[in-house]
C-alpha cells in the first residue's frame, strides 16, 4: 500500500505511548474482555468448534473526521435507494454485464440463474437488501463535483484537478459547462484555503480528507455484530486509561439490531406465523460470533420467530417447493433467506449448490439478496455506476446526483473496447495508481499497483473484461496498538489505515420501497503496509470510529 513520509496523520484521541507497565494490564484486560463480549472468531490454524480466539483489535479507537463521518451516514438511505433501483433495472444489469459473463465463469453462473427467473416470472417480489458501503478517506483530495468529472477528459482530467476525475469521457466542450466548472474548480481551491487555515488553528489534519466509495455489498454484509462490537471494548479501555470524559465521541452503533429488525420486517411482509428466518452459511463458519449474535438477536427480540442454519449443500438435499412455491426445508416453511454464503466459487462445490441456489430464487420466500440485488453489487456495476450521466438514471434529485458522485473515485472499465483499451494502456504506464479488481468478494482478489502489468499481460483481450481498475484511495494513516491473538505483548505502536463501512436496510419490490433506512456501521482497520485488511483473513482488526 502506498503510504510515505508524506502521508497525513490523523491525531490520536489519546497521548500514546502508553506506560508499559499500564498497556500490559489494560490489554490483558481488553483481550478477555474482547473474548468474554463475544469479539471472537473460530482459529482457522487450531480450528475447533468449541473454542473462540479473539478477534484482532485495535485498542483505542481510530480518529475519522466528524463531517465526513456523518455526511456518509446521511448518504446511504440515498445509497440503498439507488442500488434498489440499479437491481430492478434488467436492460443495466443485462448491458453492463455483457462482456464480464462472457468470460467470468462465476458471474455467467449467477447472470444465468437471473435469465432463467426473468423468464418465468419472480415468485417473490420484494427484496431484503442488507447492505454495506465501504469508504476510505482519501488524503488531501479536491472536491469534485460530478460535472468537473463529466466534463474534463479522461487522465489528463485528472492530473489537471487532482486524483479521482478519472471516471471522465471524453468532454464535450461546452461553453457554459468550462464556465461553470471553473467557477467550480475556484470554489474548490477557496475552500482548500479555508480548510488548511482550519487545520493550523486545530492542529487537526481531518479538514484535508473526503471519503471516496472502495466498494458496495449487496451479499453477506458482515460485522454487524463485530462493529458494536469493537465499540465496547474500545469504550471499556477509555474508561480504564481514565478518559471516560472522551467516550461521547465514540457515535453509537445498532448495527446488530437494524441488520436483524431488517430480516424481521421481511419476515413480517411474509406474513406466515410459523415460517422461519433461514440462514445459509459456508461449510465451516470462522468469523461465527458475526452470525450466531444476530440468531440469539432475533431469538431473544422475537422468540416466536425461529432461524434454522444451513449450508448450500444442505438445501439441495432438503430443500423443495410446495404447491405456493413456498421453500420448504423438511416440514418448515422458510419466510427470509439471509444469504452468508454464496458469493465465491468456492462456496459452490458441484451443480448441486447451484441448483439450490435456483430453488431458492424461485421461491417465495424473501432473498436477501435475490439474484439481481447479487448481481448489482458487483464491481462491474460500481464500475458502470461511476461513468458520467448514468446516475440519472437512477436517481431524480440533481443534488442527491451531485453527492453521490462525488464519493466515486476514478474506475475505468477493460472490456474490449476504445475506452477498455485506453484504460489498459494507461495502467500499463502508470501501475502504481490502480488497483485492479475481479468480480469476486470476500478479500484477497485484488492485485496492487506494480503487479498489474504483469498481471494484465497474461490476460487475453476479453479476459481483461472480467475486472476493472480503480484509482488507489491514499487514506491518512492513524497510529496505535494492535493486538492479536499471540501477537507481541505488549503490543507495538504502528502506522494503521481505516475502512468504515455504512450497512443500510432497504425493502421493497420494483414499483415501491417499503423501509429504507441507515443501520449503523463499522471500522476495519490494517497496516499500512498492507493491501488488504480483512479480519476474517488475518491482516485486518476491529475498531471503531473516534470523531474528531
Ligand atoms: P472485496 O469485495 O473482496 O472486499 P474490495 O473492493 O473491498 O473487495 O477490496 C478489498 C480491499 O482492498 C479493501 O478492503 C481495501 O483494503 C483494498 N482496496 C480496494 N479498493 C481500494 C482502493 N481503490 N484504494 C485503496 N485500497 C483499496
Ligand atoms: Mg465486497
Ligand atoms: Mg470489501
């Protein structure tokens, strides 16, 4: 990951270092504690079900601007309406995934499974859409209105008024549009004046740093458990350093309940007593704490509704419909699906994952995701998303367009193609801008910076259509401990990075939403030497917001 000597950083909520002798007790504590609330995961090196390791944490919380913090809280209701409108527009999804089936064997799969039920009909109507916005802060970065991004051309564009313009066509060189976007252009550097004369006065590096979208989920949005989590043990060290005057910066966190009142909403939409809340999972559940907390959620909230958990392989063999098209699993009758599996290859062992997929889609019970929900989160949709004018397809309010466009940065589509093309020239000349992305979740797919070339040369023209590239975000770097299970006691202060994510609930059918709304958040936080930070994966640990 690219981070230097100039790399802002964010000041910390509290003096760091801490005194040796006080770390070594506050983190002894802070690791029972993390294990005894249930901020654990199964140990993937010494597996077994009976026993939690914690998860990795950073001990005090990490600095995020306020502004920035609550401008994304405030987007995603507007964020869920959009992706609910992108689901239910077959000719986009259609379009835009045309060149990656051809050669993407996982996502044909998927788009396959979407024609056979645009084909017959869709049983079920209404979505549950649980989903996460992703964002990193981008150090130092302009802002850019959608029309400076639509009216400037390509990379020069983005030379000309700083990283993320990116995403341009070519201009059309209108009058009034240059005009206006210099005027833009000068409002931007005035603010830039304002804000860097706000940071000498607070000493605070914040007033440099925007957020800038890394990705959307639309399937198997986690850490809605493990984000309130990271809070608590977060707020239970202040206290014990003595700083429990700081804790109302922490913002509060219902993840867990809005994720689970979701599930119980559709479940209410369903409207059967008896039906359960059905949640499939992969073969052997690592990160099970984010799972079986939102079970005993729903089970202790609302004891008549049960949640039965099953793999994909087991509802190929118990799973039927009955005469409704309602999924039957045995005798049960299943009112909501919550997908936690399902989103790689891996998860699909032979046709028979496949087919129960299928079933599932042409059933009547409410997906989260159904298949088209699946489909528009995938990188090649955020990718079309990005282009200039396609928000407004989607979207009415041109104010709601503008704030949305500002949170992409530069992604660039390598189908084959003039555009395709000149993108993959581009990344050949200029690796160490990009990241480049395949149509795949769960971390660990991407490829960084100055591997790319390599990477893009033993592709074929139209295998280059599988990914996308995207302008690497430059997050300022926060400082502090990390602690991992076996890790260094006491722990060492590093250079860190953040990822927030935003989880927001949307249901509803093609024609109507029926609840939308913003379901609270959490912060994933790595080195800054690394690329990825996943936490399930090892590189990443649990933390949450501090707003300064
Ligand atoms: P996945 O769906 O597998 O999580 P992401 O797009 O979130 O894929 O990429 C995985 C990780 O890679 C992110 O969590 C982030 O750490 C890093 N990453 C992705 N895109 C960018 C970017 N544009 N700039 C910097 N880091 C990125
Ligand atoms: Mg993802
Ligand atoms: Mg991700």
């Amino acid at each position: 990951m690219s981070s230097d000597a100039n790399t802002p950083v964010l000041r910390n909520c509290i003096r760091l270092p801490l005194p040796e002798e006080e770390l070594l007790e506050v983190t002894a504590k802070a690791k029972d504690y993390a294990i005894m609330h249930g901020a654990a995961m199964r140990s993937k090196t010494a597996f077994s079900p009976d026993s939690l390791n914690f998860a990795p944490f950073v001990l005090v919380p990490s600095s995020f601007p306020r502004k920035e913090f609550e401008k994304a809280v405030a987007l995603q209701p507007i964020i869920n309406r959009l992706m609910h409108n992108v689901a239910h527009d077959e000719e986009f999804i259609t379009t835009t995934l045309a060149e990656t089936i051809k050669v993407d064997e996982f996502t044909a799969n998927l788009f396959n499974i979407y024609r056979k039920v645009l084909a017959h009909g869709f049983t079920q109507k209404i979505s549950l859409g649980m989903l996460r916005s992703d964002l990193m802060l981008e150090s130092g970065c302009p802002e850019l209105s959608p029309r400076a991004l639509r009216t400037t051309a390509g990379e020069d564009a983005a030379a000309d008024v700083g990283k993320g313009a990116g995403t341009a066509a070519a201009g059309t060189g209108r009058k009034e549009e240059e005009k206006e976007e210099q005027k833009e252009h000068r409002e931007n550097q005035l603010s830039r004046a304002t804000k860097e004369r706000e940071r000498r006065a607070t000493g605070i590096q914040s007033a440099y740093c925007c957020w800038k979208q890394v990705e959307i989920n639309t399937i198997a949005s986690g850490f809605g458990h493990l984000g309130p989590a990271s809070k608590t043990i977060q707020r239970f060290v202040l206290s014990e350093l003595g700083h429990a005057d700081k804790l109302h910066n922490m913002p509060n966190n219902n993840a867990l309940a809005g994720l689970c009142d979701g599930m119980v909403k559709a479940w209410d939409i369903y409207a059967k007593p008896k039906a359960v809340i059905l949640f499939i999972i992969e073969d052997v559940s690592y990160n099970i704490c984010d799972q079986r907390f939102h079970e005993f959620y729903i089970r202790e909230t609302y004891p008549h509704i049960k949640v039965l958990r099953r793999t994909l392989t087991d509802v190929h063999r118990e799973g039927k419909l009955g005469l409704a098209k309602e999924l039957l699993l045995g005798t049960q009758e299943v009112a909501v699906i919550y997908f936690r599996a399902g989103y790689e290859p891996g998860h699909y062992h032979s046709q028979a994952e496949w087919d129960a997929r299928y079933l599932m889609e042409t059933s009547l019970a409410i997906k989260c995701p159904s298949i088209h929900y699946h489909l528009a989160g995938t990188k090649k949709v955020q990718q079309a998303l990005a282009q200039p004018a396609v928000l407004e397809r989607f979207i009415n309010d041109p104010e709601e367009i503008k704030a949305v466009g500002k949170i992409f940065t530069g992604l660039y589509s390598l189908d084959d193609n003039e555009a395709g093309n000149a993108s993959y020239e581009m990344a050949l000349r200029t690796p160490e801008r990009f990241v480049l992305k395949p149509q795949r979740e769960g971390g660990g797919n991407n490829v960084y910076g100055v591997d790319i070339p390599d990477a893009l040369k033993r592709m074929s023209r139209v295998e280059r259509s599988a990914w996308i590239l995207m302008d690497l975000i430059h997050p300022p770097l926060t400082k502090g401990y990390m602690v991992r299970p076996g890790g260094d006691m006491p722990p060492q202060i590093v250079d860190m990075v953040s990822e927030l994510g935003i989880f927001g609930v949307v249901i509803g059918d093609a024609e109507h939403i029926v609840h939308n709304y913003q379901a609270g958040h959490m912060l994933r936080t790595k080195l800054s030497t690394a690329n990825e930070g996943g936490v399930a994966a090892g590189l990443g640990a649990l933390d949450s917001p501090y707003l300064i």
